[in-house]
C-alpha cells in the first residue's frame, strides 16, 4: 500500500488530509461531517485531555456530567447565543422507529413525536444555567467551578477532518462567582492554562488576546483567546475563555445573597478546547514524511528497531533491548520494540517517521559489539551512533531537546509571520504573498471588520493582551486608532 | 437543611434516591429520564473508568471514537439487532432551527429536514462494523481490539437514577477476530475482567453466567454476564459481555482472506459497563446513614476533622495535620483536611457519613498531647484511639481491612440469598417473602421462562459458569432439566 504523502508546497489542504489518514489518526465515516478517530489519534488525545484535567485540577475544578440533550426553548432564553447556535442544531424530534405497515422497512414512528424538540448540545450554557438554578443560593455556594469532557455538534456546512467536524470532542469548564473580579480573573487563569498548556506540551507558540465583537461566543460579554499560525500562513483559533458577565444568570434567574442577604446575579465563564488541538498539532509541526510529534503527547516517544541477518544476532539484541525497555519505563519513556518480521526495517523507518515518533532507535548487532545504537531524530532527521552506557539518560535529554526544538523552529516561523503594514497595499500584498499575522491599525467598528473580511478574508484574529498604546490610522478607513490589532486569513 | 434519609426498611426505593441526591452523586435534570451526574458522583465515575480503562489496556486494547449519530439504515441491517432497540431511538430529523415568521419564537427549520434521519447511538456496532469493512482485509489486519468510552441513549419510559437513565455513560468494546474460538476467548476474557474489577474494585460479589436466549443482547449468538445481588433481595446485572459470531460482519459485509488467501466473514464480540455500576455501588453497600464507600474507589479516602476551643489549640492541630496529610499523599491515600470553620465537627461527621468516606480522624488537642488521634470506620462505625505513630500505615492496613469487610459483607449477604427450590409453592413463596437468587429446574423454553415472568416477575439471571450436571424438574412444567438456573426479580 502507497502512504505517499502529498507534498505540503505542491497542496496544503490534500498534505494535512494525507497525514491524517496515512498515520492513523482519523478516518472519515459513513456520517456527513463526522469522523472516526482511530487508536493512534486517540491516543494522542488521551495525553492531552489528560494534561489538560491534571491542570484543571490543579486550578481547583471538578469534573460533572450535563445532559447530551437541550429544551430548545432553554436555547432560546439567552437571545445572542440563539441568534449564534439556532442555524447549526441537529434536532431530536421523534423517541421511536417502527416498521412500516407498508412494508417499506423502519420508519420513523409518527406517533412518538417529541412535545418539545431537544437540541443535541452544541455548547452546554443553557443546560447547565439551568441547574446552577438549584445549586446556588447564596454566596457560600459560590464559586462553583464545573468542567466536563464530552461531545458536541454543531451541522457546519464544511467541514474538515479534527479542524470543523459536525461532532467534536471538547472540555467546557462553566464556572459562577459573586463578583465580577472575580469572573475575569477566572477567565484570564484559564486563558494562561490553555497557552501553557499549548506552549509547554503542543509547543505550540501562541498569541494570547481577545476577540473583537465580531469574533465573540454568541452570549459573551468578552471572548479571550489563543491564536497560532500554521506553516501555510494562516491562523488558528485554539482555544478560547469567555467571560459571561451576567448574560446567563439572567436568563435563567440564578441569584444569590450576598453576606449582606442582598440578592444579585451570579458571574458567570465559560472556556473550552476540543479535538481541533489535533489539528493544530499536525498543521503546526509536521513535514512532507508525515507527523512530527512533540515528545510529551506522542504515544510512543521511541521506536526500537532490531537489525540482523542471523537468529542467532536477534536474541543478542533482544536481550539487550530488553534492558533498554526496563530502564526506558523506569524514567517514564513510552518505548516501542517492534521486531514484527513481516515488514523490512527499511519499510519500518518510513513507517514510525509517518507516525512522528521522536526518536527511533536501530540496535545493530554490529553495533552492540561496540557498545553503540543508532540514534535518529524525528525533527531533524539527524542520526548519530550513541553510547549503550546510560542510554536511558541520553534519550530522555534528547527527548526535551525534540521538544525544545520543535518549539522553537514554530516559534521563529510564527515570529517571522508578524508583519506590520500601514497601508492599504501593503496590508492586501502581505495578505496575498507572505501570509501570516498582520498588525495593522483598525478604527475599532464592526462595519470596518466586514468590510475588511469582505475585501481580503482576513479577520481580525485577536487584540494582544497588554497591547501597547500606539497612535495610528485605520489601514482601511484612515479614522484614528490608539492600538494595532492582528488580522489573518484563518482556519 | 434537613439531610435525614429515609429508612431503607421503610422504602428502600426512596432509601436509594435520598442517597444519592443527598450524599451530591446525581441530580435530576430538566430533560425527561437524563440526570445531572454532580462532581462527588463523576469523581466515583473517574475512580471506576480509570480503573477499568486500565484492565482494558493490560489486555491489549486500545481507545478510540466512533460518530454519535447512525443512520437509519445501518441499524436495520442486523434484523435482532434493530428489533430490540428501535422502540427506544432518540431520532434526529432536522439540522436547523429558525425564527417563527408568524412570530411565536424560535422553531425547527422545515426546510433543513435530512434525508435520511440518524439515530442518536443506543449502542454503536452498526457505526463501528461498517468502519471495521474498512479496516479488515486480511488476517494480518486481526485482531481489532478496540474500546470506547461514550455516552448512548435510550428511550426509557420508565427510568430511575444511574440504574436506568435515557442517556447514560459507558463503554464499549468491539473486537473482531480470525476465528470462533478467539471470539469466545475474548467474550470470556472481558466477562472475567469485569467480575474482578465488580470484586476487588466496587467489593461487589458477582455471579458469572450466561443469559437465556430471552435476555440475549440483540444480534447476539451468546450473552455471558455478571448478577450481583443488591440489599432488598433483587438481582441487578452489572456488565455484559457479547459473543456476536458472525452476525454484524454478514450484515455489514466485512470478509477477510486467510493465510491460504479464502476469505470468511470476521468473527465479533462486543462488552459493556455503564454509570449503573454507581447505582449497584450505592444499593449493595450503604446504609441508613448513607453511603458507604469501598476505599479503593472513594474520592476521598480520610477525612481529617480539626477539634479544639481556642485558636492556639488549632495552631497545634494545624502542625500536626499538614505532617499526616504529607505522610498520607507519600502513600497515595486520598485525604482531606477539613478545617472549615462555618460547620461545628458534629454536623461534619454526619456529612462524611452521608458520603461514605471510609475512615474519618478527628485530631484532638487533648488527644495530641497523648500522642493519638480517634479514628472512625465508616463500614461499623466503630471508633478508636490510635497512635500517631507511624499513622499513615495503620491507615493504608485499614483501609484494606475496610475494603476486605465490606467486600464479605456483601458476599455474605449474596450468598445467604441463593436459595434452592424444588416445588412451584417454594420457588414463589422464596421470591415474596426472602428475595434474592432462586436456584432451580428450567425445561429450557423461552415459553416457560415467559410463563415464569408473567406469574412472578422474576427473570433468569443466568445460566452460572460450571454449572453442575444435575438431573431434576421443571419448577413450573415439570418437564425434564438438567442443570439449576438462577431466578430472581430483578432492576
């Protein structure tokens, strides 16, 4: 089986794609825009999520559990976010299937047909304001701070594998608090634990910022967020943390007393990541071989490969890979011996640089009698004879020298994508040649953003926090400007 | 607010949902027969999964995702399988809502109808068999082991916190196999995983058997499962494991080619556990002061409970606490100091009752200038003075003697609650006045076992592994039987 992959300069969108079949991480299914994630994706989902819960955790939240299913007149109740979510629903109309009298199979059965449809959840506000109604009083029941893991569905018209699927998985972390302080300060915390999260483990570098009244959660009253950039030059939204303000608590009636027993609204935020992250992951790093994995997600950070002529070289090596694995769990290191002798090691090479393993190891039975393996990078492709002495030891500082570089090359990628532009010209030009973020000035309106989206595509991606304070005029209209703001082409 | 629990021997029904609303495991929600499964209870729910998930990849699974939705078609594909579940299909018919023209709110688009409606998974070996077409060519491609963590839906009309609920929690495991023999293996294999993680993990005893053709799985060739016996005599089935034959690869059509190149339809299983595994943890081991807990899947293992007069005496306590809890954490003891000051201990020992923490410490200046502390077991209730002297491992030995006695309590229970019968007039008389497990002759026909249900409610539970040889007759017809089966009434 060919698992040629598109190169990324001859067709971007067929490379990603190519990738994300070829290495195993998804499938398309049987059901429009939804896909199948397959083991090796999964598993690489299992160590983000699982990242991520540890610092939720740390951050003092818990995980619950909210119904699959929303009353659509719940969805209703908050008029922005109806307006943002009613065009998307798949609708629960009918409980029950019956054979058709007519003989023409199973059927919907008519007469089991909902007095009010449910909303499969495209984002659980609604449901859960519904129920913070019955768990805050008063404000020793506050904060409440709730996350949970689960799915979503929002009917996109396009939809591309991990990056806009109609399901997703996500994490969505609903919190209530007393004050508004206390709220933005929540909204902020989660915000750095998404941009640690990216940078530290995806390492992915990203710009933190809010969204512009355009680009807002439809029931928001500031959407802050995190943006990477892609190697086509276009931007990323990964994740993103709303402060909700009282928008919530109104429309379901959650108040609480105060230590004065006044009653007000209670504060609300929302923040959340989803399998897109997959996407950003393979967009963001890999290479015309296939996936390059960061080290700390990938499911296997080391491949071990056997190479012999003779049965009697291959039980050498086996016990010596034995000793490696032992010592490679001790630190923690995920290692793979495969000495499946169905496939070539030639064939096997290409196999796990698909894959993105970080580091594969070739254990030689020429090479063991000078105490040495062959040692081969994943980022750079480097190969170097390595020292069996503590080998453990030089894997696991390899392993976060991978990580460091790969952090680093997207880093100065990103770095080299912000470009400044102060007219029109140069404004459309870096759009059309370069690619990347552009800071340009904006007089702040929505209808400008339109237009510019209009014009160019580009939208504005985020206003950086602690932006500084600079006096310009508005790369489209001229009108007077005190920031610059960061437009791209997105996904 | 009143946190007194109705009797068990009063209504154990109600017993049940006062534990559980009240010890915070669950809520009930807006939408009808879905709950809201609240952070004490998902926290159990994690303890459990993660556990499980364990077991599964010790025995060579591994995780993945399959769609939410399944067409309609796809599940009429397996005859079996589409009569038993499409009484109860959550069915998805449109995509989009909009606003009323005629003003009365938001409504469901008619113009944004599917084409072919998708059904909301009950359970997912339709989706995932026609991926496994995919998948599957020849030999070399087998086995798939493959489980997923998910939500399903079905359409109860009468449902009862975690035991049965329209939407609930679970997993499942779909493998597909060369032969018939590996199949069974694997159906077995899974069953046992299940009885030891019911016993060593929830101290739940289990019986393992095979159902009747009755209480199949629909598409099934043989349904193999766990009985555990709860605490008013009725049988609740705790997991389920499929041996699915070739039925769901003739329906999709997923052959594959032998090492001599003939091709054969691949052979299945399928296993499952859900959330109602919390609903037998709270039902076998609580009492009438609420939960009790088996220490390995309590979220909170220790309590510490702070009691003192003046400020100096807390200082004191403070000290002394912060070196046990750091002693506990070193052994992974999951502990809690308590110190809140808003709650007197009184109200606070009742509180860790109700939610069946194992062991709770209450650290007394007076008793810390003896060098003790008092230690109470949640299971007896029994209370003691003990050294803080190497605490953390008198701790870690209790608590396994607490899991050990709840364990044996249970199974005590269970085992004095397998009674023979040998007449009609027994058999009833067991199931109305003694409850539990009834061991007794069965001619084998689904007619008779129907006749049963009609007259006494009670089902059989299962044919019991190794089942002795035993000549006998028929409790209700009288015919010829050759092995005892086990009734009983049952959730």
């Amino acid at each position: 089986m060919s698992k040629v992959i598109t190169p990324r300069d001859t067709d971007y969108s067929q490379w990603y794609n190519d990738i994300i079949l070829k290495a195993g991480l998804a499938d398309y299914s049987a059901v429009r825009g939804c896909m199948v994630i397959k083991p090796y994706g999964f598993a690489l989902w299992e160590h983000m999520r699982d990242q991520l819960d540890r610092m939720f955790k740390e951050t003092g939240h818990q995980n619950a559990y909210f119904p699959l299913f929303i009353p659509k007149s719940f969805l209703s109740k908050e008029a922005a976010h109806v307006e943002g979510f009613a065009k998307e629903c798949a609708v629960v109309t009918h409980y029950r299937l019956k054979n058709d009298p007519e003989g023409t199979g199973i059927i919907v059965d008519p007469e089991a047909k909902l007095e009010e449809e449910l909303i499969v959840r495209p984002t659980s506000e609604t449901i859960i304001w519904n129920t913070y109604k019955t768990w805050i009083q008063s404000y020793r029941d506050l904060p409440v701070k709730v996350n949970q893991w689960c799915n979503v569905v929002r009917w996109e018209m396009r939809t591309r594998l991990f990056l806009r699927t109609t399901e997703f998985l996500w994490q969505e972390g609903h919190t209530a608090h007393a004050t508004s302080e206390e709220a933005i300060d929540e909204t902020v915390q989660m915000l750095n634990v998404y941009a640690q999260f990216a940078e530290e483990w995806m390492a992915l570098p990203v710009v933190k910022g809010v969204k512009s009244a355009n680009e807002r959660f439809a029931g928001a009253v500031d959407t802050y967020c995190i943006e990477a950039m892609m190697q086509d030059g276009k931007a990323l939204q990964a994740g993103t943390s709303h402060f909700l303000g009282q928008n919530f608590a109104k429309a379901f009636e959650v108040q609480f007393a105060d230590k004065q027993n006044k009653l007000d609204y209670v504060w609300a935020t929302s923040w959340g990541v989803s399998t897109r992250l997959l996407g950003a992951l393979v967009m963001a790093h890999s290479d015309d071989d296939g996936l390059v994995l960061p080290p700390k997600l990938a499911p296997i950070q080391v491949v071990i490969i056997p190479i012999f002529r003779e049965a009697s070289q291959k039980k050498i090596i086996d016990e010596k890979v034995k000793e490696f694995c032992a010592d490679f769990k001790a630190r923690e290191i995920r290692v793979v011996y495969d000495e499946d002798d169905s496939n070539r090691p030639g064939w096997k090479f290409a196999e796990y640089e698909l894959k993105g393993v970080p580091v594969r190891i070739a254990v030689g039975a020429r090479d063991l009698e000078n105490s040495s393996v062959e040692v081969a990078r994943r980022d750079t492709k480097e190969k170097m004879s390595v020292s069996v002495e503590g080998l453990a030891d030089t894997i696991a500082l390899l392993l976060s020298h991978i990580q460091e570089n790969i952090y680093q090359k997207a880093m100065a990628y990103r770095d080299s994508h912000i470009t400044r532009a102060d007219t029109w010209e140069e404004f459309v030009d870096i759009l059309e040649t370069k690619g990347g973020f552009v800071s340009a000035h904006w007089d702040g309106t929505s209808e400008t953003e339109d237009q510019i989206k209009e014009l160019t595509k580009a939208t504005i991606r985020c206003i950086p926090l602690n932006n500084p304070v600079e006096e310009g005029k508005c790369i489209l209209t001229g009108k007077k400007s005190t920031e610059r703001v960061l437009f791209a082409r997105a996904y």
